[in-house]
C-alpha cells in the first residue's frame, strides 16, 4: 500500500482543483468552507511544467502554450543559466495530415542526438497510470512526423523506447516486443507468445503496484540487444469486480491479482539480438515461483547484464551478473535481513514512482548501493568484483532518505537526509572516495522539506521546497556551490489568499509514550485557540511502512477548514513508517502490522489526553488505505479512546491483500496464520462501541470492495451499528464517477460534525 504518498500528493491536489457546490462563499473572507475550497479556484497553486532536461542539462524543454494553434502546445527550449529560451517546435508543426489539431502531449521523450522527439499521445489506463497509447516520432530537422506501429491496434502502444543512435525504438503491443526502423518504418514483431497470461516487456498488476514495474525492456548500449522480462501469470487466479451501473445487465471485471499466500507470477529474463532476431533465455537458479525479478539493467556499456533476485520471503536479494558473449553467470553479492530488504526506499519527501537502476562509476566495475546492515540506510561504493574494497560512504547514526546521484568528476555523491529531524529533508553529499566530512547543501532558509531533480550533468538542479508553515516554492540551483539561478515558481497568488484567511496555529510536537517510545507529530488548532478549554481532536492516520504523515511541509486546506469549525487536527508518526529513524524503527512491525502500528498510535493519544486542551470524550480518527486499516484497528482495539472513526478504502483481513505487500511486513499466511489472524481489524470488530463510517469503492482493484463487504457481515454479525458508504465503478482514489470527490469529502466533514460536537468547552 504505497498509496499513502501518492494519495498525500493526488489529495493535496484535489484539494485545490475538485469542483463542489456546496456553499456560498462566506462573508468573512477569512473563513474557510466546503465551497471555496472545493469549487471556486482561488486556491489554485503553480507548478513548474513538464520539463525536460537535455544533454547534460545546460538546457531544458518544456510545453507552453502556443500562440499559433488553438489549444496546441509548443515545445520551448531554455538555457538552464541564462533563462533565455526560443520555440525549438511550434505546434502547428506537431499537425499530423489531414487533421486540423495537434497532438495532444502526455510525454514526450528526445532521441539522444536531440535531433528526434518522441510523442506520447491518445493514452489510456493501465491500472494506476496511463502506460498505453499512440506514439509518433518528429525530426526537428526535416518537419517529417510519423505514427509508430500505425497498423496495431489504437493506443496499444507502451514504453517506446528510442536505442542509442536515435534509428531505431522498441515498443511493446499486445504483450510483445516490437521494433521499428525509423528510416524505412519497417515494424518487426520479435515475440509471438504474448497474452493476458504470457506477459512480455511489461507487469502484472502486482509487479507494478508493489515493486514500481511497469517498463519491462532495456536496449543495450550498442543496440544489438534488446533484454526483457517475461511473466506467466497463467496460475494467478482473477479476481472479479462488478460493474451494476453502467448497463442494463451487470458484468465482471477480472483481475489477475494474487492474494496473500498466493504464489505469484513465474519470471524469467531473456535477450533479444536485433539482428538475428532470435530469443535466448537466461537460467536462473531458483523456483521462479518463489522468488521475484524486480530489477534487471545493462552494465554501462558493456554486454553484462546485473539482474536482482529477490526470493518470497523477501528477506534476500541476490545480485546476478550474466555475460552475454560467455553465458557465464555470478551471484557476487547477496543483501540480507532478518525483516525485509528494501528494493526501493520508500520517502514520502521524494514522491518517487518507478524503477531505480543501480548506478554504475565510469568504470563499469563499481557500483553504489544502499543498505540498512549496520541499522542504518547507509550508501556504500562496491565492486562486482567481489566485496573486500567495500567503503561505507554516509558514516554515521543517521539514514539517508533518498540517493540522487554521482558527480564523478568532482568526486561527490548526492543524497536526501535530516539527520537531526526526521520530519525535514535536505540536500547532502559526501566524498566519493569515503573521505571527509557529510556537507549539508540546502541553506538554512529553506527548513522543511525539500527534494531535487538534478541534471544529467549534475550541474544543476530543480529544489521543489517547502515547509509546513511556508508555502511550495520552486527554484533552479546551481551545483556544487549551491546558488539560486532563478525562482521557478514563487506561488505569490497562493501566498496571498493563504495569508488572507484565518488559519490559526499550527505546531510540531514530540509524544513520547509509557513503554519510553518517542513519536513525532503535528496539529493543526483552530484559529481561536483558548487553552483554557477542551477541544476535540481528529487524528489524520496512516501507519504503515509506505507512509510518513508528520512531515514539515505544506499541509491540505480541508484540515484549516476543519480546525476553523472548532476541530485540532493531528497526526503522529507510529514505529513502521518510513521515518529516518533507523532500521530498528521501520522494522519493529515485521509480522506486527496492525498489532504494533495501533499500538504505538493509542498509547501516544492516551499521552495526549493528558494535555490540558484536549477532549478526551470528543476523539476521532480517520484514514485511506492503510490509514483506513489503522482507523479500523484503532475502533476496535481501543474503543475507550476513539468515539468516532471514518475508514476509507481499508484493508478488514489482511488475507485479502496481495502477496508481494503482505508477505513483504507479515510473512506467508501459511507459515503464520495466525500473525494475519491477529493483526486483522476484522478479528476485532466485536469491540466496536462508537460511530464508524466505512467507505469503499465497488471498482477498487487494489483493495477490494470485499474487504468492505466481509467487515459488513462481521459487524452484522455482532448486532453493530454502523454507516456504510459504497462508490459504484470507483478505484482506490475514488475520483471515477463525476462528482465523487466532492460528495465524498462533504460525507466526511458531515459524519464528524454530527457525531463530534466542534469548539472548545
């Protein structure tokens, strides 16, 4: 359940941009409704627009709104130091025949010479994104514009991929390998066995959700090969949703998905030779049952391939060099934990989605890695030679949060970390040679969170920061000496009509709890705080190892809105979330999911009860996803705390989560049932005394509309009274069907102002 740091991100944008109609905007324009801040705009934030870097990064493209075509987008290029740019291609020039529109860009992709734009178009929904569509080439220096695989089926396309001269791209259709000749437009299919359960150069759906894979093909260098994934997911069981709404007569919707205890997806990797056109399988050791491929990539520029194996348990990660000339294969190094061993490192600072290769020096011999072995996530230089000239790079009681990068020529590694609050984020380096001292780069006016795009040439980078009391600020900085180039986006606007409203206070706090355990957080009081009264408080929750919620950067709108009513809004930070707290803090919830989490979260709130200002009859709680989980867990577990809980999208059973997530933090079932047995919400929903609204959506394919229906007949079971709110046809983010967004929020703000008397007493 990633989902807690793309939702946080998804969430703060609905927030600004959702349509609602729920009010009249208020006299007092410092007063916060439902309408104003679902419907009228005027909390629009800017963002730096869909740029690209080029080359090494001395320019940079983005889309901006052409003056030539209604509607249409010109591509612009700008010099990163100088901030001067020029039209590189109009869009009038992006018409293809006979129409009388551009192409509308989703993404868009340069050719290594910078001489071919790839274009990303017509696109449609593969589960979480949309990875299928139409792609066409431009040659900025003949005007000509093409279709790729023009004679397959309509936006069926998925990660075309141009090789290395820029005369050739590689796409997948129908789950098969194709290229295409960008001289003769030749297209030439290269795999022949792809179906809804032979999977060729993509994922399943828990693959992508799980392991971030989407893109399941790499060119080498020279583009003779082409080295690819393959699935068989002919053993996955489908899981039906329904779909009552949209005919007269109901019908399912299959997904291959499989549960905990389910074994997953067989995966293997082969190459192809463009040349020869032939397929050769690489044999690795193992029950391709039980272990998993999530990373394979091309050593530099050689004809190696470092392919990662990590076995079901997930506890171990094989690294695997094969040589394509020998077919020689090595296991040269192998990262264990007792716990789990992160593939990625989840930081809600980062917001990133997607595969992460491991980055290789110039060599092609040394490599950096990232490990938790000492109890800390350190980087560390290695060699695929073998282990002895191994150097721990960030020494040191501290983790990092993220790692962006090498700048070899001048011997520095770049990386996120806070290595004295763990609710902050900055940018750091160090030595690549392991001397020297850790250097914090971010400047001191810059508290809070903060996270980089850096440069091909590490020369400079684009710094997204801010902070839970300073709004999102965009700059373009230079690198090593760290200066400002120029603002990207200063949100002045935005800045103004947040200054305008009457958002009261809010402040960190540090709970620290009987059994001696330290917990951050924050909370948001309402604009006339007197702290000679009681006030109830809402508890905004996630609690799981993909999700950090009291972090020091720019919060939601709904929550000031709430805190207007008469509402504290807060949030704590249990043991399992990613903090930068060392590997003892992420992992203590190993096969304790829902036991340690709720936990750590009801003997933090009892801590709170103690303060003089809180409520401890007017407690609620809520949360999606995980956090929906969490809300449950904490209802039923502690009914003596909790008097209200709104739990959206949550898992009930953890048997009915997929297996690489599950058995990731809770182990297989069948080896301890009853780890899943007491960690479950639905195991103790008997002990629900208080006001629970649940919501789900009928179409969520990530946890299913079942968990909804199973808790239903449990708390039925046990003659308990409770508000139910179904979604028909929506997904996870319940956003599908018009209007959903709005009503769904509104029930929310409805449910806790009839069943939690706002103001303070």
């Amino acid at each position: 359940m990633r989902k807690i740091i793309l939702f946080s991100i998804c969430f703060q944008l609905l927030v600004s941009f959702i349509t609602s109609a729920q009010e009249q905007a208020p006299a007092d324009s410092s007063k916060l409704n439902l309408d104003r801040i679902f419907n009228s705009g005027e909390f629009r934030q800017d963002y730096f627009g869909r740029y690209k870097w080029l080359g090494s990064g001395d320019y940079y493209t983005l889309l901006e709104r052409s003056d030539s075509v209604k509607g249409g987008r010109d591509i612009v290029k700008y010099n990163t130091k100088t901030g001067n740019g020029e039209i590189l291609i109009d869009a009038k020039d992006l018409i293809p025949r006979g129409e009388e529109s551009p192409l509308r860009i989703s993404n868009y992709t340069w050719s290594e010479d910078q001489t071919k734009l790839l274009i990303f178009t017509n696109t449609k929904r593969v589960w979480r994104g949309n990875t299928r569509g139409d792609y066409w080439v431009y040659h900025i220096n003949t005007k000509e514009l093409f279709q790729l695989g023009k004679e397959l089926p309509e936006s069926s396309l998925m990660f075309t991929k141009f090789n290395t001269e820029g005369s050739m791209v590689a796409f997948v259709s129908g789950h098969n390998l194709y290229i295409q000749n960008l001289e003769t437009k030749e297209v030439t299919q290269l795999t022949f066995d792809g179906t809804e359960d032979i999977i060729n150069g993509t994922f399943d759906w828990v693959y992508e959700e799980e392991l971030s894979c989407r893109d399941g093909f790499r060119w080498s260098k020279d583009g003779n090969y082409i080295a690819f994934w393959q699935l068989d997911a002919s053993e996955i069981k489908d899981f039906l949703m329904i779909n009552n709404t949209d005919s007269i007569y109901s019908y399912t919707i299959p997904v291959q998905y499989p549960k905990a205890g389910e074994q997953p997806s067989a995966a293997k990797v082969g190459y192809i030779d463009v040349n020869k056109k032939n397929i050769q399988w690489i044999d690795l050791p193992g029950d391709p049952k039980q272990n998993y491929i999530p990373r394979m990539q091309w050593v530099g520029h050689t004809h190696k391939l470092l392919i990662q194996q990590l076995n079901r348990h997930q506890n171990e990660n094989k690294l695997w060099l094969f040589e394509l000339e020998s077919r020689k294969m090595e296991n040269f190094f192998t990262e264990r934990d007792d716990a789990w061993v992160d593939i990625d490192h989840p930081d809600p600072a980062q917001s990133h989605w997607g595969m992460t290769d491991v980055t290789f020096l110039n060599n092609e011999r040394d490599f950096l890695w990232i490990s938790e072995r000492d109890g800390w996530r350190h980087i560390y230089k290695k060699s695929i030679a073998g282990t002895d000239n191994e150097i721990c790079l960030t020494r040191g009681d501290y983790d990092i949060a993220s790692f962006y990068g090498i700048d070899e020529k001048k011997g520095y590694v770049y990386f996120n970390a806070s290595p004295d609050n763990s609710t902050q984020r900055y940018l750091y380096r160090v030595n690549l040679n392991g001397s020297g001292d850790l250097t914090r780069i971010t400047p001191a006016n810059k508290a809070g969170m903060n996270r980089y795009d850096f440069s091909p040439g590490m020369k400079y980078a684009v710094e997204s920061s801010s902070a839970l009391n300073r709004i999102p600020t965009t700059d373009l900085i230079a690198i090593p000496k760290y200066k400002v180039v120029r603002n990207l986006v200063d949100n002045i606007d935005f800045a103004e009509k947040m200054a305008s409203l009457d958002l009261g206070i809010t402040e960190f706090f540090n709970v620290k709890t009987a059994d001696g355990i330290e917990m951050d957080g924050y909370m948001i009081k309402p604009p006339d705080f007197d702290p000679g009264k009681k006030y109830p408080v809402l508890f905004d929750l996630y609690g799981e190892p993909w999700g950090q919620t009291a972090t020091d950067s720019w919060g939601n709108i709904w929550h000031h809105f709430l805190a207007q009513q008469g509402y504290i809004v807060m949030t704590i930070d249990n043991r399992g979330t990613p903090c930068l707290k060392g590997r003892e803090w992420r992992k203590s919830i190993y096969k304790k999911i829902g036991v340690v989490n709720s936990g750590d979260q009801a003997a933090a709130t009892r801590e709170i009860l103690k303060w003089d200002f809180v409520d401890p009859d007017r407690i609620a709680v809520w949360g999606w996803s995980g956090g929906g989980s969490m809300t449950l867990n904490l209802m039923f577990r502690y009914p003596d705390i909790y008097s209200t809980g709104m739990a959206v999208a949550a898992v009930s059973d953890l048997r009915y989560y997929d297996n690489i997530y599950q058995e990731r933090y809770t182990g297989i079932p069948q080896e301890n049932p009853e780890v899943y047995t007491e960690g479950s919400p639905i195991t103790h929903a008997k002990n629900l005394e208080g006001n629970l609204l649940v919501v789900h959506g009928t179409a969520d394919d990530n946890v299913h509309y079942q968990s909804a229906e199973a808790l239903i007949v449990e708390l039925v079971k046990h003659n308990k009274k409770f508000t139910m709110m179904p979604y028909p046809n929506c997904s996870h983010g319940i956003y599908e069907i018009e209007g959903a967004t709005q009503h769904l929020f509104t029930l929310l703000t409805d449910y806790l102002m009839e069943h939690v008397e706002a103001g303070g007493k």
